[in-house]
C-alpha cells in the first residue's frame, strides 16, 4: 500500500533503474532490487507493478539505514486492488465488479500505472453495506472487531488448523460478521484449491478440495472460483505477451499486462492503445478472442467494435498485430 502523504515518494522499476544508470530492460535481467538487503516493494504480494518508497531505496543505495515507513492505518492510506479487496472482505476475483460502483470508482486514484483506492473509501462503503438489515444479518452498528486488511492472515491459521471450520467459528473466534467469515473462508479454499490445481492438474477440482480437507458441503463457491482463479491466471500470462509485443510496435504504453476482470461470470481484459494506433484499445473475452474499442474509457460496452482473427481465442502477438494494422 502507499502510506498516506507518500504518493509522491513512489518510484517504479523505471524510476529506479534511471536513477542507476541502466535501461529498463537491463535493470530487469540483472535485478538488484531482489538483492538481499534491498527495500520490499510497498505493492502487494503478488502484483504485477512493483511500487518503492523513494526514501527507503535512496537510504539503501547511500549506504545509510533502511527507514521504516508508517505501521498505523490511515484513511487516506491507498490500497491496490488485493489490499481493497481484502479490506472489503470480498475475493479478489469479484473485487473487478465492486470497483465499477460509484461510490469507489469516483475515488479511485491511478499511481505509476496502478490502481488504488483510499482505505477511508473502502470502510465507509463497507460499513454502509453492512449496515443494510437483511435477514440473519448483523444488526446496525455492530461492527467488526478486527480490521478486513487483517482478516485473512489471521482467518488462514483458523483454516490451517482445521480444514472444515465453519463460519460460525470464525465469527466466534475472531468477532466478525458470519458473512464476512463466510466471505474470507471462501477466499482463503478458492486460492488453495487453485494453488493445488496448478501444481496438480490431474485432479479435479473436488478432488483438490477433498485432499485438503476441505467438507464437500462447504466449497461449492469455493471450487468455482477456483476455477475463475486459475482461468485468469492463465490469460494473465497471455496477455502479458501480447501487451508488450503491442508496447514494442509502439502501439500501448501499457506498462504491465491489464487487470483479467470478472464480468456476469466472463473473463474480461482491454488493452488501451496509443493515439497513433488504428483504434483506441483492444478487448479481449475469455473464449471468444479480441476485438477493437472506439474508447479508451469503459471500452467493454464501446460501440462500433469488430472482431479481429474470428475463431481464434488466443491468437499469437504477431498474428494479432498483423490484424490489427492490415
């Protein structure tokens, strides 16, 4: 996350390869901001951009002492989308149709190419959805005992220990709302029944489940998740190749690969393209390949869109490009 009043201490692989002297790509092939001693990136786990603090990385280049950055929260700190997801207490496969709601998107704040949105924002919609009466709901202003950004690390040693706890002995133990267990509980299986998957495709999803102990009964959500994870895992990497070998014909600059978005139940990608090019950007649908966007803005629902290399689903970089500027 970017503490609040640090946005402007932000620094990307770019930035700190400038600052030493050496290409990008250079900078990418020797690494040494994955050195031993080197600041951890204030980006999530897992994100596609890593994201530094300019104060930490120039006292580690200087010699100096590695400074600690703020350890209190703060309204006004900014969360990628991982870190809003888990504040929201949501997975982060569903956090693409949460993020389109006004009340977040008119807040959302672009940093270095990156997505983020002010804590205070997330709580305040949280609290505001949690605060509808619904049947077997919390009550109005009974909130939860922990922070959500914490939930899920401390929800995963409950799930460690016994692979069948329920909901209700997660609101019992940790003091939260039995649909915010429900929610950080189906998180937690979605992501290891993938993990599990991925290492073993052999199994089937409920097979995955069963060695992991997890009750038939309570990972329906669960396995299908799962498998929207590891779909969107996969067309991350696809899209990967065919953003930069957009951004090398000069067509994007798209820093990194685009967010793989869940949208009434489909996989999702848009690729903005430069002002030069022969369209504003390119959508791409999980079983039915690219087509142009009139739009750089909400490019899903651009009119006068057509379809590029019908039938191919993933066609190769070159084959994509080669359609495109025809």
């Amino acid at each position: 996350m970017i503490r609040a009043g640090r946005v402007d201490k932000v620094r990307t692989l770019a930035d700190l390869a400038a600052q030493q002297g050496l290409s990008l790509g250079r900078y990418q092939v020797v690494k040494p901001y994955a050195e031993e001693g080197f600041p951890a990136p204030i980006s999530s786990e897992g994100a596609r951009t890593l994201l530094f603090d300019a104060d930490q990385v120039d006292a580690y280049l200087a010699g100096a002492p590695v400074p600690e950055l703020p350890s209190t929260d703060s309204d006004e700190d900014l969360l990628d989308r991982s870190e809003a997801a888990a504040e929201l207490g949501v997975a982060l496969t569903g956090w693409s149709a949460y993020k389109k709601r006004p009340a977040l998107a008119d807040h959302k704040v672009t940093v270095a190419g990156v997505e983020h949105w002010p804590r205070g924002i997330i709580r305040a919609y949280r609290n505001a959805r949690d605060s509808r009466p619904a049947t077997g709901g919390r009550p109005k202003n009974a909130g939860d005992q922990i922070p959500r950004d914490q939930l899920l690390k401390l929800a995963a040693p409950l799930l460690d220990a016994d692979p069948a706890i329920t909901a209700a002995r997660v609101t019992e133990t940790l003091g939260v709302h039995r649909d915010t267990a429900q929610r950080a509980l189906t998180h937690l299986r979605a992501s290891r029944i993938a993990d599990r998957l991925a290492a073993d495709p052999t199994l089937t999803p409920q097979q995955a489940a069963a060695e992991l102990g997890y009750p038939a009964g309570q990972v329906r959500t669960a396995v299908h998740q799962a498998l929207t994870e590891l779909r969107a895992r996969a067309a991350g990497a696809y899209l990967a190749t065919v953003t930069a070998a957009l951004r090398e014909a000069g067509l994007t600059d798209t820093p990194t690969a685009p967010d793989v978005e869940q949208i009434r139940g489909t996989l999702w990608a848009a690729v903005p393209l430069t002002p030069e090019a022969p369209t504003a950007a390119l959508v791409w649908e999980d079983g039915q390949g690219w087509r142009t966007a009139t739009r750089r803005l909400h490019p899903y629902t651009a009119p006068g869109s057509h379809p590029l290399l019908p039938g191919s689903t993933e066609p190769r970089p070159t084959d994509l490009l080669a359609a495109l500027t025809a």
